[in-house]
C-alpha cells in the first residue's frame, strides 16, 4: 500500500505540473481549479478506473466525465501520463488548431460529453450508468463535480433520477474546494451539508480529506462495492493546493500564472511535493482492464460505442387517405415500429407519455423506456449518455418545455450528440390549455444549434416517415414538432419524406401568390386554397415539413412562378420561425416574402378560435392574398 501511496502522490504532482504548464503557456485556463482536484484524479485514473487507454471504444471500459469542464488540463494531464499526448500537444492547449480546447469536446476523443455549462456532467454520468445496466455490463462511471455546479437543480434532477433506478455503478466525486469564481460556494467548506442532501436524495455518501491519498484510495474502494446505491465522495480539498500564495483565497479563479513567474512557481511546488517528486516508478504502470462481459448476458439490446453504424430501415405505416390522427401520435407508433427492428433505439420521456404516446413505444419495450419524470434538463443530458454509449435516444416533452432545457440542449449540440428530440403540443393549435403551455418558440431554439435539423410534419405519414429519417441522422441534434389535435392524412404511405425536402401541393400557370407553411397551418392553406379558386384566384401550396435544412430551390421555382410573391404562415413567433427561415433563404433574390406569425400573446380557446384570434386561419391567409 505504500508504495502504490508514493505512486499516486508522483502522479498527482505531475498532473499538477502539467496544468500549471498547459494555463501557462496558453495565457489563460483554471489552474486553481485542478490544483484542487489533482489528487483525487490520479486516484481515479491510476487506481479506481478499470479500461484499456489504448482502445477508448471498449465498451467494459469504466467511463469518466469531467463535469467541472474548466478543470480540463486535468484530463489532458492524465493522457498524457497514459502516454496518449506529448508534452507538445498539452503546450497547445487552447489553441486553434488543438484539440485540447478550454473545456473538453468531443474533438478530444477521449472526452465523453462536451462539458463547461456547469451542472451537466452528472445527468451525463446517469444516462451512462443506465446503458450499463440495460446492457449488463460491469463498467463503473466516475463524476468529477465541482461544489459550485452543485447549486444547478439539473444536478439534484440528477441525483433522484439515479436512486430510482438503483444506479450502483455511478460514483460521483465531489471536489469541495470552497471558492466560486466570484464568491464562496454556497456551502463553504461544509462538507456535512452536502453529506445530508445526497444522503437525502438516497445515494451512499463519504466525506473526506481530498489531499489524504491514502482516504481517498479507501473510499474509492468502498465506493466500488456498493450494491444498491449510487455513491458521492464528498471531499474537502483546498483551491490552489500547492502554491502556497493563492491556496484557498479568492481572486484566483479563471487565472492562469504569467509564463515568467512559472519556474518559480514549480520550485515551490518541487518542494511542496518532494517525495512526490523525487518518486521513481520501479515498473511501467499499466492500467487494471476491464472484466469483459460475456455476450450472453446482454439480451436484446446492443452493446456499441460511439456513432451510429447502420442504416436503419422504418416499415410503411397503414394509414389511407382521409384517416384522422394526431402526428404525435404517429410519432408513438412510427416510435415503436423502429423499436421492432432496432435494439438501439431507446425512449426517454417526462411525465408526458400519454400526451406525447411515447408510452406505445414502452408497451411493447419497458425495458428500454425510461421515465425521467418533470425534469427536461436532467432528461437530455441522460440522452447524451445513452448516446455516447450507441444508444439511439429519442426524448420526448411537450414543445413549450424543451426551452427550460435548451443548455443542455446547446451542450449537446456541442458534443455532436445525435440526439432525436420530439416536442409535442406546439403552437396556439392546442387550444384550451393556454399560452404555459403553447411551444412558440421551439423552432428558433432548434434552428439556432449547429447541424440540427428541425421537421414539422402535417399528417401521420409525413410524421411517420419523418421518424424514420431522424434515425438515421448522426450529425446531429434532430426535432420533431408535433401537433395535438387529428389531423386528415393527406399523403400516400409510398411518399417519401427525405430531410431538406418539401412537397408542392397545389401549383399551376396563373398562382398568383405562394403559400408556405408546415404542421397545422397546412390545413388553412389548403381551405384558403380552395377559397379562393371559388374567386378565379390561384395560389400555389408547399408543405415545408423540413424547416431546416429547407428545399431552397423549389421556393424560388414556385415563388419566381407565383408573382414574385411568397406568403409563410406558421404557428409560431415570427423570431426565428419558418417565414424567416424561408426569407434568409431567399434574401439574395427579387421576390417578396410576407411573413403571417403568432405577433401577440395567445390565451385559452378553441383551437380555430385561437388560429383566428392570432391570424394564422384560412380566412387570415385569403384576405392577406387579396391585400397583395
């Protein structure tokens, strides 16, 4: 034990080195924050974690999520121990063309999840843990948490979520040191305040000395055989632990020590950590590996890391023209129809099952359904775990409630997480229940995320192949927008649906105007459409059920044949809707494009009262085109 003691000690000080190098160098980083942590790392890296550093993808390899993004030198500090980067690569750090960035993505293939939006890494660190469940497998996942972060709600979402799954194999690490970037942490020093509220929230807790090696290494273990509780580690460390003039004072969060004053700073920390220092390893390290899991105990799922491999084929619904159903619950069925002929396809939802019928898909799969209950943030960052282990995630919330979760949301988009999410209820559409409850603005949420794609479909079979299309997307983030009242289906089972298209319902030689539109409003199009032939006057119809990316080129076929005049009618807010999806796209040509939008707050009604009352109906759309 002593020497295996020395050996953490000498992996902790050079880790500590490395950061204080790394921040240096860069002019900029957070070295207080890992000289805190430092300890605690190299006894979870050299003496906790079972994997194989030279095979990331090994999916028995006991994960780690840095949930303190801005303490991101660690983890470069720690591979390049493992002898995956050079002392060149960490001089990199926070350079363009480096994939050390100052809080770790995913261009660092070793990182997990994209963190640094603080209070993400444990509902993260939860999605993971559950894949190993669901797969049974044996890996641990290990969370880094700053005591900061631990005033975020998405944490204690977090904390509750793995109790009620019993989630054993999750073992947080809570890096106590008292300092803010501005301030004291909410709790201090106080160690027992955060004891008592995991304590509360069901998990296994131990306090502890952070810069005690030989504490830590016994608590690692202990943590290691819980058998029905999750674990947090809850360790009282000092920031700046090292260098004697900034420990544990504030002023120091966020700055890196100017290049000149860093040998000094490495003498002190020299002497500070002598023996450490002076160590000399008597044999190359080599990691514990993983326990492989043998292939007959994971049943009906897949056992995959990382992207998508596989095209994934959705069946033909059996819906005929005229039928009438809600495209959320289309989405329910085209859900569970993927979930017959993919093992990967998992369903995540918020306690709206039976609004959003993701409760079809855990009928026929309860084991691979996972109710997240009235917590949106915790939600999607449990996706991009189950993502980042193969999974193929769909979450599903009314769209009004997806904008308190739009952090994690960015945060996915960052990790380039393939996430597929569905917001149902959208638009003033839904009538009686009321503006809390009207998603008006989840287009532009989704619009704005780098590589999303954002699908509004009218009927089943739009939204039904429309599933089918998200699942093959591995870009990036997916959103379905669907509707709460039946609508008529109007499109053949044979019609294809491919993201970026459009379909051009009504078209002839004297269109006067072009109508534009998606989801609901379709409908009122399609009634204005037919108003107006009764006039002598025709308009051409596009259904743009792919908002982004949108078919460019058929808007400025049918607007430059339609007079030059193209009318966008959405059940949304006109800020970052589809009219001004369609008006970026066609900006650089001669055409007018007339955006009608919800422009003022919605209340409770009949649904035709509301698309009335805000403008958006099919007698809106015939006097806006008699207006031109």
């Amino acid at each position: 034990m002593n020497e295996l003691l020395q050996f953490l000690d000498h992996k902790a000080y050079n880790l500590r080195v490395s950061s204080l190098l790394m921040t240096s160098f860069a002019g900029s980083g957070h070295p207080t924050s890992c000289l805190s942590a430092a300890d605690l790392v190299a006894a979870i890296f050299f003496h906790a974690m079972r994997y194989d550093p030279k095979d990331p993808k090994n999916p028995d390899n006991d994960r780690f999520i840095l949930s303190k993004g801005h303490a991101s030198p660690l983890l470069y500090a720690v591979y390049k121990e493992l002898g995956i980067l050079s002392e060149k690569d960490l001089l990199g750090y926070r350079s363009i063309n480096s994939v050390l960035e100052g809080h770790p993505t995913r261009r660092f293939p070793y990182t997990e999840a994209a963190t640094g939006a603080l209070g993400i890494g444990l509902s993260v660190g939860t999605g993971i843990a559950l894949t190993a469940k669901m797969d049974n497998r044996n890996f641990k996942t290990y969370v880094l948490v700053g005591d900061g972060e631990v005033a975020e709600g998405a944490i204690w979402e977090a904390a509750e979520l793995a109790t009620h799954y019993n989630l054993n194999n999750l073992i947080g690490v809570l890096d106590c040191n008292r300092l803010g970037q501005s301030t004291e942490s909410i709790n201090d020093h106080h160690v027992h305040r955060y004891e008592e509220k995991f304590k509360a929230f069901g998990w296994k807790t131990y306090t502890l000395d952070g810069h005690n090696m030989q504490r830590i290494v016994d608590v690692l273990d202990e943590a290691a055989k819980s058998e029905h509780h999750p674990v947090m580690l809850i360790a009282k460390t000092i920031k700046g632990y090292g260098v004697v003039r900034v420990e544990d004072k504030e002023g120091f969060h966020g700055k890196a020590f100017p290049k000149e004053e860093l040998n000094e700073i490495l003498q002190q920390l020299a002497v500070r950590f002598s023996k450490a220092e002076s160590y000399k390893e008597k044999t190359i390290w080599h990691p514990v590996l993983p326990t492989k899991t043998a292939t007959a105990k994971v049943a009906n799922t897949t056992a995959t890391s990382g992207k998508q491999n596989r095209t994934i084929q959705i069946p033909d619904p059996h819906y005929k023209k005229g039928d009438t159903i809600a495209t959320r619950e289309a989405f329910g069925k085209a859900l569970a129809a993927l979930g017959r002929i993919a093992p990967e396809v998992v369903a995540l939802d918020a306690d709206v099952k039976n609004s959003t019928y993701t409760e079809i898909f855990e009928a026929d799969f309860p084991l691979r359904f996972f109710e997240c209950y009235i917590a949106e943030q915790n939600m999607i960052g449990v996706a991009v775990g189950f993502e980042s282990r193969g999974k193929i995630p769909f979450a599903a919330t009314f769209g009004a409630f997806m904008s308190r979760a739009h952090d994690q949301i960015r945060m996915a988009a960052i990790s380039q997480s393939a996430l597929r999410l569905v917001g149902s209820h959208a638009g003033v559409s839904i009538g009686q229940d009321g503006p809390s409850q009207m998603a008006l603005e989840d287009i532009a949420l989704m619009r704005c995320l780098p590589e999303s794609v954002v699908l509004y479909p009218c009927d089943g079979v739009s939204a039904h192949k429309l599933v089918g299309e998200m699942v093959n997307y591995t870009q990036g983030i997916s959103y379905l927008r669907t509707t709460r009242g039946k609508t008529s289906v109007i499109y053949d089972v044979n019609e294809e649906f491919p993201i970026g298209g459009c379909k051009v319902l009504k078209e002839s030689d004297k269109d006067i105007a072009c109508l534009v539109t998606a989801g609901i409003t379709v409908f009122e199009a399609l009634k204005a459409h037919e108003q107006l032939q009764q006039e002598g006057i025709s308009v051409a119809v596009i259904d743009l059920y792919s908002i982004k990316p949108l078919d460019r080129e058929s808007l400025l076929r049918l607007g430059k044949k339609s007079g030059s005049t193209i009318i966008t009618i959405e059940d949304h807010y006109p800020e970052g809707g589809l009219g001004e999806a369609v008006a970026h796209a066609l900006s650089d040509e001669r055409l007018h494009v007339h955006i009608m939008a919800v422009t003022k707050l919605p209340r409770s009604g009949k649904p035709e009262e509301l698309l009335a009352l805000v403008g958006i109906d099919a007698a809106a759309i015939v006097k806006k085109v008699k207006s031109l």
